[in-house]
C-alpha cells in the first residue's frame, strides 16, 4: 500500500476511535457507576432498587400503554394516508413534506405549551384526558414514522404494483392487502420500533402535562437518589439500542429504510 | 524499446485473480485498446496504469522508469473516466484549467491553453458554462481537454463513450482519434465495444478472464483469431465440422464435400477441425472457378439496413451470409434453395474440440448509425 | 368529462381527511393558538406588549446563551461528525465498520433527555469517572479548574452526544454522492490531497455541511428535556424559560411564554428555509 492511502487510512481510524471514545466512554462509566449501589463493593444493588421501586413499574407500565396507543394511532392515521398519497394523490406529497417539517419547527415544548392552550378551555377539556397526550406523541413521531413509511413505498413502487395488479384482475382490497401492506411490513416494523423508543424515554410532554410516565419517573430519581439515575440510564440504553437494533435487523431483511432519531 | 511496460501483472482482489500474468508493450504515438466483456481485467489493468490499484505482483515501467512507489499523482497519466468526473463546483474553464493550475501556471499563459483545449474539442463559447449545463458528449470532450492540458505522457480512457447515445459515441470516437493523431499522443483505451477498438486502434489486445487472448492490428485480429474465444468474439462467425482430406493440399472433407483451404495445413490429415467463415466471405455466386460451394437453404432474412443477413441451413448448421443491401436484387425467400460460395482464403481452420460445439455466433453488426 | 374529473379529484383529497384533521386539530390549531395568544395580554385584549417584553435583559440574554450553545455544539457537531462519517464511508476502513457506526449513530442520536444527562453526571460529575480517573491518573483537578458539568460547557459536551450522531447520519448520504472519480480525477491531474480537498472535495460538500449545520442548531435550539435534566432550570435557556412560565413559576406570566413560543418558531422556521435552500442547492450539483 503506497504512503498516501496509508496515511489516509490511519487518519480515518484516528478520526472513528475519537468518536467511538467519546460515545461508549459515557456509557461505560454509566454502567460502572451503576454497579456501586452498595458501599465498596460492585454490585447489582442499584438495579435491585430501581426494579423493585413500584413506581418504577407503575410509571413504565403507562408509558408502555402510551406507546401502544400510540403506535396504533400512528399506523392507522398514517399508513392508510401515506398509500392513498402514493396511489391516488401524488400532488399532496409536497404538503405531507411541509407537514412533517411542522414537529421540528413547533418542538415538544412548544406544542405542549400550544396543547394545553387550546383544549384547557370549554367546549373541549382534554387536558386531564391521556388522549392529548397520545395526541401529542403522535405528531412528535409523525415526520420519522411517515418518511419510513414513504421510504417503503417507494421501494416498493406502489403505483407500479398496483397496475400490474389490476391488469391481472385484482380488485383495490386485493391490492391493499396482498401488495401494499406485504410489501410495507418490515417498513412498518421499523416505525412501530421507533415510535415506541421515542415514547418510553420522552419527558417534554409528559412533563409538561403533568402525566405519571417514564420520563419524568427518571427525572424525579435523578433528583433523590445517586447511583439509582445510572442503573436507569443503563436499562434505558438497552432498550432504546434493543429496539432500534431489532428495526434495523429487520430492515435490513426487508426494503425498509431507517427513520432518523428523535429530539431530546 | 516501449513507451509503457506491463510485466508480469498479477491483480487479486482478496480470493478473486482478477488480472493474471499480464505483459505488454505500449509504443510511444500508438493506439492502443483493451478490448473485452465485463470482469476480464481491462479497466483493473487501465487502473493499476494509473496508479489507482496496486498490482499484486508484476511491474509498470513507464518510459523506462519503475512504477512501483510512484503514486497517480506523479505518473503524468492523464486519465478519461467513463462518467466524465468533470468537477461540478467548477465552470468548464475552471475544470481544463484545474490542472494546470495546480502545475502552478499563472493567469495569462493558463487563459491561453484553455482557449486551445476549447479550439481542439470544438467548443468555444462553453468556457462559462457548468457541467449540469452541458450534454453527455459535451461533458467527455470537456473531460478530455481537462486531460490533455497537462501534455500528459499518455492517455489512459476507461470505457469513455459507454454512456452516451450511439449517434454521439460514432462522432466522438472519431474526434477522439483524430485529436490522438494531431498530437500524436500514447493511448490507452478500454472499450467492450468491437466495434470502437477496431475502428480507432492502431493495435487490440482481446482480453478475457484476466489475460490477453491475443494483440494485433484490427485487421490482423479480424482476419486471423489466435482462439477461438477471438474469433467468437469480433464479429459474427458460422462454425461448420471438418475433417482434414489432404494436409499438404489443403484439402478437407465436409458433410460428404471436398473445399479448398489454404495449403499446407498445419494439421495431419484425418484430424477433424472447426471450420469458421466469416458472414462477409460468403457470397449465393461463385466469383471465381477457385471459390469452394455448398448447398443449403435458407432459413430466415433478415434486414438489417445497409446489411442484408441470410441464415442459411447448410451441413446440419445454421450459416450467417452477409450482403450489402442492393436495390437491385431481389432478396432471396426463406425455403429457397441457394449455393454458399467461398474462396479458400476464407476458411478459418481451428482444432475443434469434439465435446465442445462451437454454434454460430450472432454478434449484431451495429449498422445503427 | 371535465365536471365528473373536477368531482374525482376533490374525493382524492378527501382521502387525505383524516390526516389532515388530525395534523390540524393537534399540530396547527395549537400553533395558531400560541401565536393568537403571544398577541394578548392577560384580559384578553390585542396588545404588542409580550413582544415589548422580550426586550427585557434577562430574555435577550436568554435568546442569546440559547443561541450560543445551539451554534458551538452544531459546530462541533458538525465538525466531528463530518470526519466520523467521512472516515466510515470513503476513509478506506473495513465495510463492516460503516453500518455499525450508522446504526449506532441512529441509536446515539435517540439517547438525549433523562438518561443523557445522568450518563454524563455518571461521567462528568463532581464523583463521576472521567473526574475521578483524571484526579488519581493525571493529578488534574477538574472541578477545581472551574470545569462544571451543570453549566454552559458541560452541557454543551452532553449535547454533543447526540449532536454528532444526528450529524453521522445527515452527512452520510452526502459523501457517498462524493464520487470517487472526482478525487482520482484530481489525483491524476497532479493535484495533493489538500489541493482536492481545498478546490474540490470541500467546495462540493459545502451546502450539505451548512444544512446539517442549521439542522443540528434547530435541533439544538429546541431541545428541552436534557437541559431540564441536566441543569434543572439552572440555565437561563429559552425552552427552560417557556417551560417555567407553563408550569407557574414565580414570574408565571403566560402570554410572555406565547411571544417566547412564538420567538422560537420563526428562529426554526428560518432555519428550516435555510436548510431547505441549502439541499436543493446541493442536490443540484450531485446531479
């Protein structure tokens, strides 16, 4: 190998240990820090705690219920739209593009603060109702949960399928359940997972509409306890890497591409 | 002595040999074109000429002087890449200028080259212009100035005109010989267009499978295929069985008829061989007494514009008879009965290998203009 | 038939209704209420004086730390991130290197809020490890420096973690469209590695650079949960200060907290322009 493409090559590996160092360095001493739940010696005691803390299940229970809420409201809003896009109205792409600029222009923050406004009010209290809140996870995974889903369509080339499909004699029920939706699977698995990943750690909204969830679960154990907070940390890495490991396990089986990941 | 030595080039990509065992010679001035199908080495080996790939054993002298250390930068190759690589953040002017510029030319006398380059490949006025802005023929002449501004020692093309549309690729091939012949510059072509390497090289090397199946002048590999792997590939080929008659006389036995082949024959008699007659050697007249015949019928007609083809079924095989397309003549029907007419300068005698059938080989002659 | 095509086409868009009820009903009825709201006082009548009160010091002083900290960990965001990705995808390593940065970029880019901000107290802390490993290895006293976690620096460092794998994976596609031609091309022009990275590589690459750029600071810009987490409302920051005026502090005074809301929109809608512009800009030169 000649000087130049060597010299090149041990830059690249220079530049990539950096970043590696600088992303599992955190986790590491996360995981360590973890483990000093009991005074001088390593162990698991954190983990004990925070597991067998009942608000811990209490609070991981209902933003699991939020998530599945969640997530059946998104596919249901949002692939039906997407196929009708794809098979019916491709002028609209341009609005569903503006559209899922909207979450990142409006932050959580910002449409907490807008949701409460709008629905604290007669004729429509919904601000004690857990539907806002689901409402409000749904717009902020909305833009990812629709470019996979746009992406998978697109792969598929729907518009193409559907005319050979009909040419062979296939009536639109047939289309949409043995060509879309077949097709759109490993698409739809990788939303449904990163939806789900966003739901579970997010705090912004619930926080802000004061909701017993995951999030502010954490927020709250930060505040008292120590060595608590990192064993979370941990279990939450795992799961957020669990899921989107599996989306892209799955993706990569299937001709789904990935979404990108959320907003702190 | 030669301008550019290849010796012994070995080029494996992990488990894959890709380039085996390759030497050649490149004169200075001369045209020169790997031709082949897909995966047989040619753009690997145009690549370890540049420098890009570093041969796994072998050596590249150029003008005497060992390659080895010498990075692409150094070699004073210039290089003409099959998607044009022309720079997109730079104008046309800035893209010939580039390397000049980077030779540490000044304003004044880099302005002039440019405005030379433009003159050679015919477009004045585009010096402005952007290579989004421009055709896929603009782009390759603009890529080609962009090469020869350095005055580089050669010229290295790796399948240049495969993107563009058939009319542009005819004209560009042409320009591109004609600017070789101007500045009598070395080139190195890679094509897997026959055609191209036949009409524009001085010399063919027919690659296939990592090696060079056989180097010569276009008419020398049309007339005279070293393999039977050339004579299948360049131009289309009729294979018909034969056995050796009379060595010394030149005399072979086919399907129960004497034909006349050059004598002596460099085969002992009773050896049975693969006869192959190019389309075009073949006329439905005798022009001479000398002129071998065989009878068969015809199969199909097809027209092909300026060419006419028969396939005509003659001793159990299918037999390509080419014509030019004469107004004149009335074009023969399928289940006529006609007379094939060779001379004996046209039979190609080759072993044949009984287990191996050579078939016809159809290769359109691109008479799309 | 033009009356029955006319017919057709409106019950296309008709099939968008669902959506589109819901995306207004959740997204543009609540942002349009924000800006209603940053127009009124507190009685309800049209008034200019939320606006008036962002000129106050401590809210431009707000504006201003939110928007440093959102440029300086874009810029080093988008700085590592660049040479990580660039190293991955034309840097000559192993494939295999390549997807398991990229996925592990898509998994970094989610790890922010809660579990961020403990990772790197975990880290960076008073008794975190990086703390305590350069105390007993270097003799480096971090804190006795006047290095602080809970401050603009610290948590500029734990943006960064998730501002650099956003970066990975939004400049990924860029530098595949990087062809390999243009550097050989270069190199057989005679040219360095620096006169290609200097006239060409970096000219190329440039508008998707800056649209990453501006994508990392509005992301930055935005965010709430980390800096919540992390510094507890301790930093004067512009979400902090709109959350504070949600959930009653002191000064609870709402309709500053719309103009704020509203302050923070247009930042993100200018930004979203730019990097809009930007792409279509870069995307005409990838051809």
């Amino acid at each position: 190998m000649r000087r130049s493409e060597s010299a090149r090559k041990a830059l690249s590996w220079f530049w990539l240990a950096l970043g590696m160092l600088y992303f599992f360095l955190p986790l590491v001493a996360t995981f360590l820090f973890s483990l000093k739940g009991r005074k001088g010696v390593l162990s698991f005691a954190a983990y004990a705690n925070v597991l067998a803390d009942p608000q811990f299940l209490k609070t991981f229970l209902f933003s699991l219920e939020m998530a599945v809420f969640t997530i059946l409201a998104s596919l249901v809003l949002i692939v039906p739209t997407a196929i009708w896009i794809h098979l019916k109205l491709p002028k609209a792409k341009g609005l569903m593009e503006a559209l899922s600029l909207m979450p990142f222009v409006i932050p959580p923050i910002v449409l907490a603060f807008g949701l409460i406004k709008t629905y604290s009010k007669p004729p429509l209290v919904l601000v004690s109702s857990p539907v806002l809140l689901v409402a409000g996870y749904v717009i902020i995974s909305f833009p990812y949960m629709y470019r996979t889903i746009d992406a998978g369509l697109r792969a598929i080339d729907l518009p193409l399928l559907t005319e050979a499909a009909q040419i062979l004699g296939a009536r639109w029920t047939t289309v949409l359940f043995r060509v879309a939706l077949p097709g759109l699977r490993a698409s739809i698995l990788s939303a449904v997972f990163l939806c789900f990943a966003t739901v579970i750690g997010e705090l912004t909204l619930a926080v802000i509409l004061a909701w017993p969830a995951f999030g502010p679960y954490m927020a709250l154990v930060g505040r008292d306890l120590a060595y608590e907070p990192a064993a979370l940390s941990i279990m939450s890495f795992a799961l957020t890497w669990g899921s989107i490991g599996l989306m892209q396990f799955i993706s990569s089986r299937g001709v789904a591409r990935r979404g990108r990941g959320h907003r702190p | 002595m030669a301008f550019i030595e290849l010796r012994d080039l070995r080029k494996s990509f992990g488990k894959t040999e890709v380039v085996k065992d390759l030497s050649l010679e490149v004169r200075k001035g001369e045209f020169l074109s790997f031709l082949g199908g897909s995966g047989c080495g040619k753009t690997t080996t145009l690549r370890m000429i540049a420098g890009f790939e570093t041969p796994s054993s072998g050596s590249i002298f150029i003008d005497g002087e060992d390659m080895e250390n010498v990075s692409p930068r150094k070699r004073r190759l210039g290089m003409v890449f099959q998607n044009y690589a022309l720079f997109p953040n730079l104008d046309v002017a800035g893209n010939i200028a580039f390397g000049l510029h980077v030779a540490g030319a000044k304003g004044k006398s880099a302005k002039k080259r440019v405005a030379e380059m433009l003159e050679l490949i015919g477009m004045e006025g585009y010096a402005q212009r952007y290579p989004r802005e421009l055709s896929g023929g603009q782009q390759q002449r603009v890529a080609l100035a962009r090469a020869i501004a350095v005055e580089p020692e050669a010229l290295l093309l790796d399948e240049p005109l495969s993107a563009l549309d058939a009319k542009i690729r005819q004209r560009l091939r042409d320009d591109i010989r004609s600017i070789q012949k101007k500045l009598g510059m070395t080139m190195i072509y890679v094509t897997h267009d026959q055609e191209e390497a036949l009409s524009i090289s001085d010399r063919v090397a027919v690659m296939r499978d990592g090696r060079i199946e056989q180097l010569g002048s276009p008419s020398e590999i049309y007339d005279n295929p070293a393999t039977a792997f050339v004579a299948t590939f360049i131009g289309s080929l009729s294979s018909l069985c034969c056995e050796v008659a009379d060595a010394a006389a030149g005399l072979l036995l086919v399907d129960g008829r004497i034909l006349r082949a050059v004598a002596p024959l460099a085969a002992s008699s009773g050896e049975t061989l693969s006869l192959s007659l190019r389309p075009e050697s073949i006329t439905l007249s005798p022009s001479s007494a000398d002129d071998n015949v065989l009878p068969g019928e015809v199969e199909a007609v097809k027209f092909l514009g300026s060419i006419v083809r028969l396939v005509v079924h003659s001793c159990g095989q299918a037999v390509f008879v080419d014509s030019f397309n004469d107004p004149r003549r009335a074009l023969p029907e399928p289940g006529e009965e006609v007379k094939l007419c060779f001379p004996p300068e046209a039979c190609h005698l080759r072993p044949s290998h009984p287990a191996v059938r050579v078939p016809a080989e159809e290769i359109s002659t691109s008479v799309e203009a | 038939m033009p009356r029955s095509q006319a017919l057709r086409k409106a019950g296309s868009w008709l099939g968008l209704g669902p959506f589109l009820c819901f995306a207004i009903a959740f997204m543009i009825l609540p942002a349009l209420s924000i800006l209603a709201g940053s127009f009124m006082n507190k009685s309800g009548a049209f008034t200019f004086a939320n606006f008036a009160h962002l000129a106050r010091q401590n809210i431009v002083a707000s504006y201003r730390v939110t928007i440093e900290l959102s440029a300086v960990t874009a810029a080093i965001g988008t700085v590592l991130g660049a040479l990580v990705s660039y190293a991955v995808v034309a840097g000559g390593l192993p494939k295999g290197l390549r997807s398991f940065t990229i996925t592990f970029s898509g998994v970094a880019s989610n790890f922010a809020g809660v579990p961020l901000a403990f990772a790197f107290i975990a880290t960076l802390g008073r008794v975190g490890l990086v703390t305590a490993l350069a105390k007993s290895l270097f003799g480096i006293d971090l804190y006795g420096s006047g290095f602080n976690l809970y401050s603009f620096w610290g948590l500029s460092l734990t943006y960064v973690y998730f501002q650099m794998p956003l970066m990975i994976l939004t400049i990924e596609p860029a530098i595949v469209g990087l062809r390999r031609e243009w550097r050989e091309a270069s190199e057989s022009l005679g040219a360095s590695s620096w006169t290609y990275w200097l006239r060409v590589g970096l000219p190329i690459l440039t508008p998707s650079l800056l649209a990453a750029f501006i994508l990392l600071f509005g992301n930055a810009f935005g965010a709430y949960a980390t800096a919540y987490a992390l510094t507890g409302g301790m930093l004067n920051l512009v979400p902090i200060l709109i959350g504070a005026q949600i959930r009653g502090d002191v000064l609870h005074d709402p309709n500053l907290g719309y103009a704020l809301a509203l302050g923070m929109v247009v930042i993100m809608l200018a930004a979203i322009f730019l990097y809009s512009s930007l792409q279509k800009l870069a995307s005409r030169w990838q051809r």
